[in-house]
C-alpha cells in the first residue's frame, strides 16, 4: 500500500486497478508493489520489513537481500527503514518494450534461514516518448485516375509508450485532396493511411505538399511530424499483386547466415515498363533491417544474422512490391522461429558456506543455488544431479532452486576436503549440461586422541651417561588437525627409591624427546618403569598414556676389589706360613676379590706380576690360589713377596693388586725364630710387649704340637706325609711400628688338617675361626667382626671373641675333612 501512496496522481481507475492488484499478490502469497518508471533512485517501493513481519533491524541481522537474475540489480534494501527502494533510473520501454503490465520479479533470501520470497513490482508508464515516424520525409505517387475515397499507406510511426501514452490521433494539412485514416491491428498498433478525398488532375496540380502530425493521449500530449510528397503521375492501370496475402514460415534458430528463408512473388498485369516491380521490406524496425535482407528483384528473404530463439521467437514482416509507374502491393511475411537446444543450464550460487564441522547433524545446508535454461520446453527442462557417493543430496526448493545439504554425519580424519560437482542437465536432445564445483572444507573437532606408534616402549643406556643427554624420542600421532592435533608429552608424577622421576628424567613437551638429568649407576638400580603421556590442545583436552622401561646397561667402571687379604687398617703387615717340606701344588693361600660390575665386566683372571723368588710360586688363572710350584730348597729366602694381579674382562679391562709375605720354614718355632730375626724396625716403647707376644706363641706352639703328636698316633694308618703351616693372614713386618705379627697357614699332618694362627700385640682382641674345607671363591664379610680381622665363614662367625682385659690376640685357624675344632688354649 506505501507503494500505491508514493505513486504520482494517476486517475481513479488506474489507482484502483492497482490496489487490486497488490491485494492479489498478497492473497496469493507473493509481495507485488508498482511504481511509475523514470522515478528517481532511491524511492520508496514497499515495506518490505512491514509486510514480512519484521522489524527494519532485522533486515541486517537475518542477512536479507535481494536476489534478482538475469538483469542489473533494480531494486535494493534500505537496511535502516526496512523499505525496497530503486537501485537507479528505471525505464518501463527498456525493460519492456511493448509488453503490458511491465512485471519485474526477483526474490527476497533470508540469509539465516535460506528461505525466498517471491516479490512482484509492476513498472507504470509514464508519457516520456513522443511518437516518431521511422521517415520524416515520403514521396507517394498516385496515378491521376485514381478513384476517390482510395487509401495509400503512409510511414511507419512509433510510440515507446504504451496505453493512453501511446499514438491516439492523426492529423494532416496541407491538401484539401487528402485526409488520413487509422488503421488498427490486433495488437493495438496504429497504422495511418492516406485517403483520397477528391480526384487528382496532374495537370492541374502535379505535386502536393503534407504535413502528417501524430499525437498521443498523455498529458501533456507529445507529438511527432512527417513531411509528405504526393506527385500524381500518369495512368496506370495495373498494380502488382502478391501471390498469397500472407506468408508463413517456421524455422530453426541455428539457420546458418545467409540462407534463403522464403521468396515472395507479385505479378503485374501490364506490360512493357509498368510490369516491372520491385521487392521492398516496408514498416521494419531498424533489428529487422539488421537479421533479414530482402533481395528486391527476386523477392528472395534470407538471413544476414544469427537467429536467437531467445532473443525473438517471432517476426513480422510487411513486404511491398511497386510497378516503375509506382503502383505497389503489400503483403505480409510471418516467421516463426524454432528453438533449439543450444542453451546449456546455467548454474548460479545464492549462498554457501565453504567449511562445515564434521559433527553437523545430517540435512545441515550447505549451499543454495538456482538453476535456468534459456531453452523452451523440453530444452528448458533442468534436472541437477552429484555424485552418489558422496555423503550429500540436492533438495528442490521453488523456482528452480536447490539445497546442497548432507546427507550423513561427516568424518575429517577419513576426508578432510570434498570437492562437489553439481550437474545441471537439460532434456534437450541431444541434452546439454553444465557442471559447477563447490570446494567445501571439513571442520575438525576434537574427537581423536594422541596415539603412540607401539603399546610400549624399552629404552636402553648405558651407565654413566653424560647429564641432560638425550636418551630416546617418542612420538604420537594426532589424527586431529590444528590445535586438536598439537601434542603436548609430560611423565607420570612418580618416584623411584623416594625420589621424584623428575630428578632422573625429563621430557621435552613439544618434541617427545627424553632427557636424562642424571648420570645413571647401573649398581644403584637397573630399571626404571615410567609412564608417558600425551595430550592435545583441544577443548576438552584428550590424552593418551604408554608405559616405558628403561635399562640401565652396566659398564666396566667398577675395579676389582680384593677382599682377601685384607690389608690392615693400622699398616701392619700379614704373613702367609709355607712349610719347606711343602710339596709342587702345595696351597699357600688364596686371593679373594669381587667385581660391582656384571657380566663379562665381573669375570676376574688372577696373574702373579712379581716374586722375589721367579718359579717358586704360581697362582690360579680363575681360582686365585696361591701354590708352591716346586719343592722348597734350603736356599731359598725365608721372606718371600708376592704381588698378584686381579683383572676384570671389561673393555677397557680394570686391574687391582695386592702384595703377599710368605714366610718359609720347617716347624713353627722356627718360624717363630725367623719371624725374631727379620729385619724389622723397632719402637723402643714397644720391644718389651715384643718379647711377651714370642713367648705366648712359643706357648701355645707348644701345647699345640702335643696335642697334634697325640693325635698322629691315634690317625698314624691314615697319614704318609704332613703339611706345615698353611698361609698367614696378616704380614709380619713393620712390627716395630704396628706391634703385629702374623702367621697364618699351618699345615701339617697330611692334607686334612690345617690351621692359622694370627697373634697381635697391643691389639687388646683375642679370635679363634675355623672355616670349612675348600675355602670359597668369594667370601662373605661378618658385621659382627672387625674389619681388621680375617673374613669369616658364617659357621664361624659366632666364635668372634673380644677380649678387652687382654694384651694379646691368638688368631688360630683349622679344619678337618668335616667339621671345625678348636685348639684349646
């Protein structure tokens, strides 16, 4: 209605008229509005908020526009007032010629929604053209017989303008021979012609001068004007004369350039000069003119342009055949054109959106396009098709247009991108289709988490490995992308030995790298169970956890270490005791060392490196025991030295020694006199606790010796030779300094008994151990014992005696096939 009240004054008829008209479209669901053409840009057409319900701020919040095809946009939105105002100057006869009512349609989208609605505007003529003759000048020739009341057509006049702007009335001056008439056609056209009102005289008056005026029916009223030349000529009593009235043909829009159409045929009935005729087209517009020529001797149409069905599917031709003495037929020539499928579908996109999340629920829209073909028929038919496997299907909406929309719930991590080929096919024959491609980009959500290439890893380093060295790398993978598929690595909050895992290991968040922050000791500990994780960044986070086992791999970085002898802790000296009876093989003593290490780095080789006596002893590659390897002669020294080697199979291979004192001598006293005569510095402060320790173990020798005489006699059917003292413990020199002397490794009465004595002075202890037969390779310290002492059998750890109101220590060592014993005193 806002459309009607902007509308200039008109008559009541015309007013009426329109407000039928717009209550028409509303009952049938359509928005119609008019308005007068050549208004200026900007004018208001309709309401468009108010008769769609809303408010003019939601034009801009919903996205409402307009949607036009196939010409320059029109009409626009005005986003503050919610009216349809004009884009521009619109005029009526551009847009439509002579058709009436002048109807322009496009279509309102709500964006959000994706919904049309068909709009309607009826473009009013206004009087803007005044009528015009196609010729401002005509020369006409009319024999002088010719009867009164005759009629001769005149120019062709044209009116843009339609209804009562267009061409009402004649008028002619100039002759009081002539008047004009109007002849009308069917499709409200208006031909004039000139009728003769009196008889010509040639003679008389030759030539006559007209002024032909044509007027419309606006207001105010425009006219146009043509000169007319009448010059009457002499008799003649034929005119040419068609064939037919009319003539019809129908032909096909891709008729090639310059073919014959069809040829027109007038015969005259005279002869000589006045039966030659000439073809003309008469009454053409100036398109016409352009598309067909007319050969004017033979009468033969044909085309000078490519026909367009689409363009113009009819023509009308009006075609004049005239005598040399001017005497003229008219016939008219009507040509159809045919269509054909030459037009393929044309696609366009109203609105789309290039990504999409891939949880969107199925029947989520994705894009709305609309489909023509320029065709007619069967050729305008459009039917639009995609692929079938792809997880989308096409909706039809009205007016040709349709819903790209899914079909299924989408997955990125199986495809990430689709590339949608949208056919428009029409039913021509053959049929001619169109294809477009919609790029559509699949949103990632976070809906996979971090997964490690195994289940578990194993990791293995070498001890003493440098700190914040990088020891292994991790890796997960994110099916995800962007954020959701950036990984972030962290280690389980752990300990080991009550010490948090982040003080052994750390873990580079970004690249999954695994730094050791400490030197590792493979004898400290030798694995490490830890837990990794892996997170993203997606809202909510996921995350995903892999155990991982380190190993700590031993090195050869542990020496040997000798447990016996044990060299004491106040620099005293051990002895070991060899009787000069003592067969090849004899068993002095036996070096007992252990390695941290593991493996082949633990596997200990016994050599002897030095003795001050070359080939009297020889020591166990694997055992080491230390053994007499010839029989003792009278030459050889009493004091013997040692040094054994202890050497590990490691790469590089470690080594520790240790040096031995065998004493050599034929009976303990002896020993005791010899042990007397060596070379040992004194203390003065220390010489008389000297001389009591020689007479306690001269003492205890001597008990001892009985007690062994009494038992040769009672095993003498078992024994045939005897061994002497075994090996001492503890070395005997420095006993100025140390106040120690040591024997130890006293063998005797066949191989099945033995003993040691150890005796200190100024130790204040007193120790009897007996140990088992075939003394072990690797012995086992006693806590109970101190650690100058022999290392002990667990068996004998319990007689560990001390003795604080003593002054001397007796230290006896002995073993029977079975079972120990203990030598009294």
């Amino acid at each position: 209605m806002a459309a009607l009240q902007r509308r200039p004054p008109c008559c009541e008829l015309l007013l009426l008229l329109n407000l039928l008209w717009w209550l028409w479209g509303s009952e049938a669901g359509q928005l119609r509005y008019s308005i007068p053409e050549e208004v200026e840009k900007g004018s208001f057409v309709g309401s468009i908020a108010k008769d769609l319900g809303l408010q003019p701020r939601e034009l801009a919040e919903r996205g409402i526009r307009v949607i036009s095809r196939g010409r320059s946009q029109l009409f626009s939105l005005n986003q503050r007032s919610g009216s349809l105002i004009t884009a521009g100057r619109i005029d009526r006869e551009e847009l439509c010629a002579q058709s009436t009512p002048c109807l322009v349609s496009f279509n309102i989208l709500v964006e959000d929604k994706l919904n049309l609605y068909p709009v309607e505007v009826e473009i009013v003529d206004i009087n803007d053209n005044a009528p015009r003759f196609l010729k401002e000048e005509m020369e006409l020739k009319i024999l002088e017989n010719a009867a009164p009341s005759s009629h001769f057509l005149l120019m062709d006049v044209y009116d843009p303008d339609v209804g009562v702007n267009s061409i009402q009335s004649f008028k002619l001056s100039g002759s009081s021979h002539f008047s004009v008439h109007v002849q009308s056609q069917d499709q409200g056209a208006k031909y004039p012609e000139l009728v003769l009102e009196h008889s010509l005289d040639r003679e008389e008056e030759a030539v006559h001068h007209l002024v032909l005026v044509a007027m419309d029916g606006g207001d105010p009223v425009r006219t146009g004007m043509a000169r007319i030349l009448v010059t009457v000529v002499d008799v003649n009593d034929n005119a040419p004369v068609f064939t037919q009235p009319i003539y019809r043909v129908s032909v096909p829009e891709n008729l090639p350039v310059g073919t014959r159409v069809l040829t027109v045929n007038a015969t005259d009935q005279d002869e000589g000069v006045h039966a030659e005729k000439t073809y003309s087209f008469v009454r053409i517009t100036e398109e016409i003119s352009r598309i067909f020529c007319l050969d004017p001797l033979t009468g033969e149409i044909s085309t000078s342009e490519t026909l367009d069905y689409e363009v113009s599917r009819f023509y009308e031709l009006d075609v004049e055949a005239r005598d040399q003495p001017g005497l003229q037929d008219r016939a008219k020539v009507l040509i159809t054109i045919l269509d054909v499928n030459d037009n393929a579908p044309e696609v366009v996109v109203t609105s789309g959106s290039r990504a999409i999340a891939e949880n969107a629920p199925p029947g989520t829209v994705i894009a709305l396009f609309q489909v023509y073909d320029k065709d007619s028929e069967r050729n305008g038919l459009v039917i639009c098709s995609i692929s079938e496997s792809l997880p989308f299907k096409l909706e039809e909406s009205l007016d040709n247009y349709f819903r790209l929309v899914t079909n299924t719930e989408l997955d990125r991590e199986q495809v990430s991108s689709y590339n949608i080929t949208v056919t428009a096919t029409d039913r021509g024959t053959p049929p001619l289709s169109t294809k477009i491609f919609i790029s559509l980009d699949v949103a990632d959500i976070n809906d996979n988490p971090p997964v490690f290439s195994r289940s578990s890893y194993s990791v293995y380093v070498p001890e003493n490995n440098p700190k914040g060295v990088s020891i292994f790398s991790l890796n997960a993978v994110d099916p995800d992308s962007e954020e959701n598929a950036e990984i972030i690595y962290s280690l389980a909050k752990e300990t080991l030995q009550e010490t948090p895992l982040s003080s052994f290991l750390s873990i580079n968040s970004i690249t999954g790298v695994l730094y050791a922050l400490c030197s590792f000791d493979y004898e400290q500990f030798r694995e490490l169970n830890l837990l990794v994780t892996a997170s993203d960044r997606g809202k909510p986070p996921l995350s995903s956890n892999v155990s991982l086992n380190l190993f700590v791999l031993d090195q050869n970085d542990n020496v040997p270490e000798i447990l016996y002898p044990v060299l004491p802790t106040d620099g005293s000296t051990g002895v070991e005791l060899a009787p000069r009876s003592a067969e090849p093989g004899y068993l002095v003593t036996k070096v007992v060392a252990v390695d941290k290490d593991s493996g082949q780095n633990a596997w200990l080789s016994y050599r002897l490196i030095k003795a001050s006596e070359p080939g009297l002893f020889s020591v166990g590659l694997h055992t080491g025991e230390v053994r007499t390897a010839r029989v003792l002669l009278d030459r050889d020294a009493l004091k013997q030295s040692l040094v054994v080697a202890v050497q590990d199979h490691g790469q590089p291979p470690l080594s520790a020694t240790v040096t031995l004192t065998v004493a050599v001598a034929s009976s303990i006293p002896e020993i005791l006199a010899d042990l007397g005569s060596l070379d040992l510095p004194h203390k003065s402060d220390d010489s008389s606790l000297t001389i009591y320790l020689v007479v306690a173990v001269a003492t205890v020798s001597c008990i001892f010796f009985a007690f062994v005489t009494g038992l040769l006699v009672l095993k003498l059917w078992h024994w045939h030779k005897s061994r002497l003292l075994k090996a001492t413990r503890k070395g005997v020199s420095n006993i100025s300094t140390s106040h120690f002397v040591g024997i130890d490794g006293v063998q005797a009465f066949l191989q099945t008994y033995s003993h040691e004595v150890s005796l200190t002075a100024d130790s204040r202890k007193s120790h009897l151990i007996f140990p088992q037969p075939n003394y072990a390779h690797t012995l086992i310290s006693q806590e109970g014992c101190e650690k100058n002492e022999p290392l002990l059998i667990q068996e004998d750890s319990a007689f560990c005696k001390e003795e604080d109101s003593l002054d001397q220590a007796i230290y006896i060592r002995g073993w029977t096939n079975s079972k120990p014993w203990i030598w009294p005193g």
